[in-house]
C-alpha cells in the first residue's frame, strides 16, 4: 500500500503542475513532488514488482485527478488537500512503524519507513502554514480526502 500511495501522491503533484499557473503553488508542488518520486524510488527498490499493486494506473489516475481538480478551486483547496493526505499518511506510516518494531529483523525497511513519515510530516506543516483553520467546507473536505485514502489503502493492500 504504501508503493501505491507514494505513486498516488507523485501523481497529485504532477496534476497541480500540469493545471496550476501560480508560482507559489507549483514551486511547493515541485519541491514535494522530487521528495514523493525519491520515496517511490526507494518502494521500488524494497518491492519486488509481484508485490506492487495491481492498480497503479488507476492510482496514477486518481492522484492526478485529484491534483488537477484542486487547483481549479484554488490555493487553497491544493493545500488543503495536501494537509489532509499527509495527515493520513502519517498515521498509516505510524501505524505500520509501530506494527514492525518488534517484528521487523530488519532495521533497513523501519529506517526507510521512518523517514518518508518525516517527509510527510514536513509536507504537510508546510501545507498548513500556507492556510489558516479550516471553515466547515475544509473540515469536510479533509474528512473526504482522509476517507479516499483509507479506501485506496485497502484496495491497495488486496489487489
């Protein structure tokens, strides 16, 4: 699941490129995306590709979509959306780093989990410092983004 979120992720930010004019927004969108293409690197370096899912297209898909989309309601909404994903995927990786700690001979595959959670982490206060609270429509829209993301890790992690 997480080969499959970091190829989601790379794909949100190459659609926030491919529709945003903004300068700030494509040079956050830039600067996230090399640290999201080095985590996909590293997942396929570790994952053997029968392990990867099996729906990477539609992963790819979704996640340009849903950058894409963002920024055509605004700045806002891209941060927004950026704060929501990584907020999930701090959690996914907690949890999982928590999981392996005392299952995982290996420290290698703990060490690389552990650092793409500190590149999110950083993503996503960098999303948050660029928005202030959110209104009823951003707590909504960080409930939905937070939903799609449990609902792509569990496919993720079956197909």
């Amino acid at each position: 699941s997480d080969h499959a979120g970091e190829t989601g992720a790379a794909a949100i930010y190459r659609g926030i490129l491919a529709a945003s004019s903004d300068a700030e927004v494509r040079n956050f969108a830039s600067r996230h995306l090399a640290s999201e293409r080095q985590h996909l690197e590293l997942m396929n370096q570790v994952l053997a590709p029968e392990t990867r899912s099996s729906l990477l297209p539609l992963w790819r898909v979704a996640g340009y979509l849903t950058g894409l989309l963002t920024v055509l309601v605004g700045a806002a909404a891209v941060y927004r959306t950026i704060e929501a994903v990584e907020t999930f995927v701090d959690g996914h990786y907690s949890s999982q780093i928590a999981y392996l700690q005392h299952r995982c001979p290996d420290t290698r595959l703990l060490q690389l989990l552990e650092a793409c959670r500190a590149d999110e982490i950083a993503h996503r206060e960098d999303a948050r410092a660029r928005i202030g609270a959110p209104s009823a429509i951003g707590r909504l829209w960080t409930e939905l983004v937070g939903a799609g993301s449990r609902i792509g890790v569990f496919f993720a992690s079956r197909i």
